[in-house]
C-alpha cells in the first residue's frame, strides 16, 4: 500500500526534536512521515486506516497506472496482502481474484468478494462479481477489506474490493493515452474532466486489441465511463456514474500437464473443433444523492440500473466436435438508503451508520446445441429465468469508549431469494424444473482499537459471514441432469477471528500485520467442472483457514522507496466428504489456495530528469488444482521492471513508459482451472513480454 508522504513542518519538528535531542535543522533532514490513507469502505464513513480494527489497503493511482496496462484488478491487487489475483493470460473470463481463499472455487467472475465502483456494487444479489465492467484507466484507487467486517456489506465472506473513480480538477484537461506491446498488443486512452457552472465531468473512454499469448486467445473490448457531479446546493450533491464495455474475445481453455510440456502456447483439440469463444456487453447507470441535514447527519441514496448480455461458446465433449452456446440476457437494478449520524453520548465521540438496500437481478437463461456431430444444430438445452433478489437492513457504528480504546461493532440482516422459472417444459424427460429457494441470516462483527502509543495500535476482532450459491453454481445438479438445478445447494456460513497490530517503525517505514482464523460450515466447493464444461457444486462440510499478513513500506533518502508484502495462508478441508470425484479426505488443501505469497518492489525517482523506475518481484507457492490433491501447479518467482520520463512545458505534461515483465523469462501457471474432469487444470502465462505507453495533457 502507498500512502502520502510530507515532509514535517517546523512547528512539528520542534516538537519531535525536543524528544529526541535533535536540532530542528538535523531533524529537518531526517525526519520524513508515512502517513496512512484515509478510508471509507470500512466504516462507510471517512476514517484514518490507521485507527481502523480492520485489515484494509489501498491502492493507489499511480500502482494503478504507472507502467500499467489497466485492463484487469490482477495487475494492482497482487500487492494487497491477503488476496490471490490471477492473471489468467486471456481475456475471455475475469481475473482469479480470491481473499484468504475465498472465491478460490470461481472458474469465471468472482465469488465470496464483494466488489464495488464509488458505492454503487457491481456484485449481484446471489454474489456474482463483474470487475471487468470498470475502466482502471477511469480509477484513482481501490481500497481492498478483508476480514470479519466484510460481512458488513451482506453475501460475502471473503473481503470486499471497492474502486473510486477519478475527481474533477479544478482546471479543464484533456489527455490520451496509447499503448503497444508483445503479441500485437494495442490500447487507446482518451478522456477529458473539469468543472463548468457548479458541474464536475469526468469522460473516459477507451480501446483495446491484442493477440494474446496462447493461440486462439485474440480479443478487443472497448469501454466507456462518464461521471457527473452536480453541486445542487451547499448541502446536496449529486453524482452521476455510467459504464459501459463491449467484448469479443477467444477462450483458449486449459491445459492437460501433458499439453503444457508439449506446447504452452497451444490448445487442445476441443477449443478449435467447438471454436470456443465468448461476447459479451454492459451498461450500467448509478446515481449518488448525499444531502447534508447538518454538521452531525447526512442522508445517502445510491440507486443503479442495469443490463449484461453474454453469450460463450463451449466444447460438450471432450474434442468439441459438439459445441453448445450459453446465452444470458440480464437486467438488474438496485439502491441503498443510509442515515449517518456524528455526534457526542456520555462525552465520548461516535459515529453510526443505519441503511437498508435492495438488488434483483434477472437472467433470461438460454441454452442451444450450436454444433452437433451428425445431428441438428440448434437444439435447445434450457431456456429458462434465473432471478435473485436480496433486501439487507444493517447498522454499523463506533465509540471512542477512552482516548485511547475505540469499539466498533455493526450488525447486518440478509434475505436473499433464488427463483428458477422453466420455460423448457414440452420436451419428454425434462421436466419442469422451476423452483426457488430463500436464504436468510443475521451476521454480527464486533471490533476494538487500542492505541498503545500514538506510534502503534492494536487491534482485534470478530463476526459471522455468510454466502449464497450463485445461479452459476445452483444450475446444474449433477453432471447426468441435463437442465436440473441445484436449489437444494446450501449457504455457508462461518466464524472470523482476527488480531493484528498497526505501527510506525521509524518516521520512514510503516508496518501493518494481522493474524486471523476461520472456521467454516457447508463451504461450497467446485465439486466437478464435467467435460461438457459445467460446473457441479456442493457443500464441504467444514473447513479452516489460519493465516497472517503483514506489509512494510519504507521512504528513503535519494527518493528511494521499498513496499513488501507477506501472505502465509492455511486453507484445508476440515473434515471428509463425498464429492463428484469421490471421497475427499480431511487435511486436504483447498485447491486454488496459496500457501505462501510475497510481493516487493524498490522505487527510485530522479526528479531533475523526472525519471522513475521500479523493480518488482513475485513468489507464489505451488497450488493444488483439485480436492483429492493428486495434482499441483509448481510455485514460482518472476521479476518485473518499470520505467518512465515525465515532462512539463508549458500547459502539456508528456509521459512515457516501458515495463517488461517475466525477465528472466521463467516458464510458469500463472492460474489454474479448479477439478477439471477433463484434466485441462492449467493456463500458462506469457513468457518475457514488454509494453510501452505513451501520455500527454493539457491543461487550459
């Protein structure tokens, strides 16, 4: 995580060197302050991280854009500890993005992790995560929470992601970006913000193309993003956000262990044969209405509508001489209505927060044998409406209990419904199989702060967390069912327990680290991914995580600069079950779960030339690809290096950029498809590959 860094004003130096029997002057010299950055996912209120009982990073603009491709979370998230961010070398399904294990399941999209842009979620009611909708080049951070307090936030047990779009300036400028690399890499940037008449715009919009590492894995998408901020008043704003991307891309599929030693950049038979690929759109419009009744309550309502097609193209066998098309027409819309309220009881500081919201989701399901060996195309699979709706009341708050002991605690009530509505019922042997299910739980967290000097905090924590199956996962009840759902598929539930320290080392170098331990109920688990490619899901029974995090970022001399970050992660099967594949035995690795990652980076900046460049590091341990653990992608270490110019002359700012990563050219799994009954596990990354970006502003 990087933070702001100031120098210390005279008066404060005074102060610190009356302490430290240091003149002003050597103090002057040696004394530079990280501080850390203020949140708001944590507490939906503006807080100093610091102070928070709660493990939570942000990452900024510049790791979002310097030496950055800015297509996918995986390339900024790899730094946050706790989370497992996957380049998956291909465009065709979101990244692996995964938090203390969960979501490890998700072939595609994310799960078990709430992800949101400026407050409006981009997660649907049954927990289905679409990141991909966000232009990163449009982001000016992300903050990234896990632990206990994400339950706060309703159908999610791992951690919540939350992206904030850039702000206005106060001067007009206009800008674009181009960018090429290896395997015909191209991107496009243009895009223009300022204020006009009490109106703050921000406009993005971009392109990308590229042939990909592995055959058959070319794609394009182009993205739009338009934000409006209306000053209604001193009192009332109102902020107006729009997204929009179209997306053609190849699906390479995965790799046998076999295939990947013959050819890593090939593919198998079944994804030429079936031409597997994927198309998909988004539009999405929310709205953000904050009205300030005074200096201690403010009123928030934060509607959003939208609509998602996606239409993918999959082998039925294991050739993909038959090929069948999924097709999903979505409209979704939703709001959250929240009362904050700041004020003093007892003489002692709080702050609440007490809201309600609401989300429905509805896809118009349509399944077609598309391409059949010796048979007509176009036979319909299924055809059917997958709806889901969640209604959440939730309050959250704290007390500044002493000076130096804060209390946070919240509570959250989720109800949400799945409902299958057959349209596929004339055809002999299928039945109708319309149906629903409802999900409902209270999820208390409760957390503590303890300020043992103004240098170091203490914290610890507890709360319930709670997560539904998705229609994903709830669509196909074994892998002989043909159409049949799987609304019998449980919730699961689990305990956090979390302590963790907060502290600044030295007045350069800041330290965050935190224990946790997790025991889970009835987790969902990918029990089978069949080799028509659908995935069959069911209830472990119990299983554990413990682990720790811990980050350290330093400031030197010579704008020298070091970030380091440590994951240990223990993610196991607590006890046995029977799975698709057979018996799966206790102790058992949860597969798609790290044991061990670290990321580092040293900066250096040499301002005279405006010259900046960074060299980083990765390490992820090896990974298990199924439940019986008979196969593993081995671990890894990669290196990248970044590197750029910046000039000012006049009204323009110039940028320039080359980042080359794998540099020494190590062949590895970057990512790994979860109990394949083919044995197509892995996806190989790109070998050594570069990129260059080009940027230039002006400002009027």
């Amino acid at each position: 995580m990087r933070a702001f860094v100031f120098r210390l004003t005279p008066v404060c130096l005074a102060i610190s060197s009356a302490f430290s029997g240091l003149s002003v002057a050597e103090a002057e010299e040696e004394k530079t302050l990280i501080l850390s950055p203020v949140v708001v996912t944590a507490t939906r209120q503006a807080q100093n991280s610091f102070d928070l009982p709660v493990a939570i990073d942000v990452v900024t603009e510049k790791d979002i854009k310097d030496g950055q491709l800015q297509m996918q979370l995986s390339e900024s998230l790899i730094r946050v500890p706790g989370i497992t961010a996957q380049n998956r070398t291909q465009q065709s399904q979101d990244p692996q993005i995964s938090s203390r294990g969960f979501g490890s399941r998700s072939s595609f999209g994310v799960r078990g992790v709430r992800v949101y842009v400026d407050g409006i979620p981009l997660t649907m009611p049954d927990g289905q995560g679409q990141p991909g909708v966000v232009d990163l080049s449009a982001i000016k951070s992300i903050e990234v929470m896990r632990g206990p307090f994400s339950s706060l936030y309703g159908n999610s047990s791992g951690g919540v992601i939350q992206m904030f779009t850039a702000d206005a300036p106060a001067t007009p400028t206009i800008g674009a970006t181009t960018m090429f690399g290896s395997y015909d890499t191209k991107r496009n940037v243009l895009e223009a913000a300022g204020r006009s008449e009490g109106v703050e715009y921000m406009l993005n919009v971009s392109n990308f193309e590229s042939n990909g590492y592995r055959d058959r894995s070319s794609s394009d998408k182009q993205m739009g993003t338009a934000k409006f901020k209306f000053n209604i008043s001193e009192d009332t704003k109102l902020t107006t956000l729009v997204n929009w991307f179209d997306q053609d891309a190849q699906d390479p599929l995965g790799l046998t262990r076999a295939g990947v030693n013959t050819d890593r950049k090939g593919v198998v038979a079944a994804a030429n044969n079936a031409n597997t690929r994927v198309s998909r759109s988004h539009t999405q419009v929310g709205f953000n209405l904050e009205h300030a009744i005074n200096e201690m309550n403010k009123i928030s309502f934060v509607p959003y509508v939208g609509t998602r097609r996606n239409s993918q193209v999959l082998p039925v066998n294991a050739l993909g001489t038959n090929a069948r098309t999924s097709e999903i027409q979505r409209s979704f819309y939703g709001a959250d209505l929240r009362w904050d309220n700041n004020g003093e009881v007892f003489g002692k500081n709080y702050n609440i927060s007490v809201g309600m919201n609401y989300g429905k989701s509805q896809d118009d399901r349509l399944d077609i044998n598309t391409q059949v060996a010796g048979a007509p195309a176009n036979v319909t699979n299924r055809d059917e409406e997958n709806i889901s709706t969640n209604y959440d009341r939730y309050v959250q708050g704290k007390l500044a209990a002493t000076d130096t002991v804060d209390i946070h605690a919240g509570v959250r009530r989720t109800k949400v419904n799945l409902k299958v509505n057959d349209n596929f019922t004339t055809i002999a042997g299928f039945g109708n199989n319309s149906g629903s299910v409802s999900y409902n739980k209270t999820n208390p967290v409760i957390g503590a702060t303890w300020k043992v000097t103004p240098e170091v905090n203490l914290y610890a924590n507890y709360g319930r967390g709670f997560e539904t199956p998705t229609f994903v996962e709830a669509a196909y009840n074994s892998a002989t069912s043909g159409a049949t759902p799987n609304l019998s598929l449980k919730p699961s539930t689990s305990e956090n327990f979390e302590i963790g320290t907060k502290a600044y080392l030295t007045d350069n170098t800041r330290a965050n680290l935190t224990l946790y331990y997790i025991k889970t109920d009835d987790e969902i688990v990918a029990s089978l991914v069949d080799v028509a490619n659908r995935s069959i899901f069911a209830n472990a029974n119990k299983t554990v995580r413990k682990g720790a995090e811990l980050s350290l970022e330093s400031n030197f001399s010579n704008n020298i600069s070091t970030y380091f970050s440590y994951t240990l992660l223990s993610a196991k099967f607590d006890s046995a079950f029977n799975s698709a594949t057979g018996l799966i035995a206790s102790g058992n690795h949860i597969p798609g779960t790290y044991s061990n990652q670290a990321y580092g980076e040293i900066r250096w900046k040499y301002e005279p030339l405006g010259f900046h460049t960074a060299l980083e590091t990765r390490y992820n341990s090896k990974v298990y690809v199924n439940d019986r653990n008979t196969d593993s992608a081995s671990s890894y270490t990669i290196f990248n290096v970044r590197a750029g110019f910046e000039q000012v002359v006049s009204n323009w700012i110039f940028k320039e950029f080359i980042r080359v990563e794998n540099l020494t050219d190590k062949e590895y799994l970057g990512s790994v498809r979860i109990n394949d009954a083919n044995s197509r596990f892995f996806e190989p990354s790109a070998e050594r590959n570069y990129l260059i970006g080009l940027n230039a502003q002006y400002k009027f």
